[in-house]
C-alpha cells in the first residue's frame, strides 16, 4: 500500500476509486464504503483512502492500527492530508476540481450521506453528484449501516466503549477492539504470585475500555493465545502513573519481553480495585482465571 502522509504535495497518475472521511475506527459502517472502492480495482482502478490528519487526539484506532487494516484489506493507496489552513478555507468546489478530479484522477467516489467538506462544510453528496459530469466521476451515495436498529458511528461505538460491552464494540467494528505494544519488564510480582503476566503500554491517544478485567486472545506472532486482561494501575501493588494492560496467559510462560504483540478484547468481568494483601489479590485472580476460561469454553 502507498503511504502519503505529512504532506499537501500529493498526486497520483492512475485513475482512481476514493472514499474520504474521518474513518477511527474503520468500523461497519466504514467498511462499506472502503468494499465499494476495492471492488473497483476490479474495473483496473485504484482503491485511494482520503482522510484529513487532525493531530494527536483520542482515537478508537491508532495511525498505525489503521493504515495496517487498511493494507490488510488491500487498499493501495492512503493519503493522510494534514488538516491545514490553505485546505481548511478550500470552497468545496475547488477541493473536487483541484484535488480529486486533477491531482487524484478519480472516476468513482463513494461517500456516505452525511458526509460534508471544504469551507464551512458546504460540500455534500448532493454537490458531488451536480459535479459528477463536469469533473468526469460517478458518486454513490452509500446509506448508513445500522445495527439493532441504531446507525453504526464511531460516537455510539466510543460510548459503548466507555461503559466496558466489549461484545457489542466488536460487533459494531466488525473485528475485536485490540491494543499492541511491546512486551515491558514489570515488577515481576505477577511471577512471584506464581502468575506470571505481560506488560505493556498503549500508545498515546489509544481510547480504551473502563479499568477492569476481562477476556482476551493474545497474538504472538502466528500463535493466539486465550487469558485475563487488566486495564488499570495496578493500585494493590502501588499504583502505576499510567493505564496499563498487563495479561496472564492461560497456557503459555515464556520469556516475551521485547516481543510485540496484540491484546484482543471479548468480554468484561470486572472492575479493578484495590486489595488488602497479595495473597487476597492472587485469590481474586485465581478466580479471574477461572472465568475467563469459562467464557471462552
């Protein structure tokens, strides 16, 4: 996949089939339009993704998250388009004659129907379609997914998030919500418990789930392997400055630090908190383990 990113000096010399939009989370909704323009390749065009870089804010998906998915999913092109002034004051009509009709080639457009652009977001898809003969494109307007009667949207699936139904979250993503890092020394009390654990860090402006404890696959390399997940700081061992996910593998003890890997997240157990002694906190994870192999069983 080609990556342009970090830059407004973009072009391409082949014909193209476009979605643009915000696209965190790459969700259901999301997925129907990225489908139609990769079903365009089938016509010798190449499937572009146009989103505006916004900067560091909070996101259900990292950049890297997402430009894997997308490459993953064939995409060949993505453009993150820093959101600067010169753009942001761009009439909407001279963002589709400039951008996408002489700079981008595009003959296929695929937008959602609240999907808005250029100054003070004049642009539509009714614009697009009053523009499609001029600039030599064709547009479709694809409707919103919904899901138990509900439109899928980043909004709701950020909220379902913040209340821990990691179930619903992945149904309305279409894939399990994950966090990946790099294997990190802890404090090794996990290991002193008899319940040795990996530890790592979220990326800055990685959206997570309440601090508690739940059930998760865990991708090493090729290899997937079923346990507990904590998200918090750990407050009976001292409390950790930092969220952190830490994992106790069910089947699997082997030296990972380094290594990076993906946590996938499938159901909420419950709330981290604070407990009296070690041994009190190694009796509660005992019977942690004990529920996450019940849920996946």
């Amino acid at each position: 996949m080609r990556l342009i990113t970090g830059t407004t000096e973009f072009e391409t010399t082949e014909a193209t089939a476009i979605s643009l939009g915000k696209f965190d989370g790459l969700h259901m909704g999301h997925q129907l339009l990225v489908n139609r323009i990769l079903k365009k390749k089938e016509e010798g065009l190449k499937a572009l993704i146009f989103t505006f870089d916004f900067g560091d804010r909070p996101m259900l998906l990292l950049t890297e998250e997402r430009r894997a998915l997308l490459k993953k999913w064939g995409v060949d092109c993505l453009i993150e388009c820093p959101f600067v002034e010169s753009l942001a004051h761009m009439e909407a009509e001279d963002f589709v004659r400039e951008i996408l009709a002489k700079r981008l080639h595009v003959k296929y457009l695929a937008v959602g129907t609240d999907f808005h652009f250029g100054h003070n977001r004049k642009g539509s898809y009714q614009l697009l379609e009053a523009m499609q003969e001029e600039c030599g494109f064709k547009v479709e307007v694809v409707e919103k997914a919904c899901y138990d009667g509900e439109e899928i949207s980043s909004t709701r699936i950020r909220r379902e998030l913040e209340q821990g139904h990691m179930e619903l979250v992945n149904q309305l993503l279409g894939y399990n919500f994950s966090v990946t890092g790099e294997v990190l020394h802890g404090r090794q009390i996990g290991r002193t418990l008899g319940l040795p654990t990996t530890n790592l860090l979220p990326g800055p402006g990685k959206l997570l789930p309440p601090n508690g404890v739940y059930a998760t696959r865990t991708r090493i390399a090729d290899e997937i392997f079923e346990g507990i997940t904590n998200i918090g700081h750990k407050p009976t061992v001292g409390a950790e400055p930092r969220r952190g996910v830490e994992t106790f593998l069910f089947d699997l003890d082997r030296n990972l630090y380094g290594d990076v890997i993906t946590v996938n997240f499938y159901g909420f157990e419950r709330p981290e908190r604070k407990f009296e002694s070690l041994e009190a906190l190694k009796a509660r994870i005992e019977q942690d383990v004990i529920w996450g192999r019940e849920y996946f069983r």
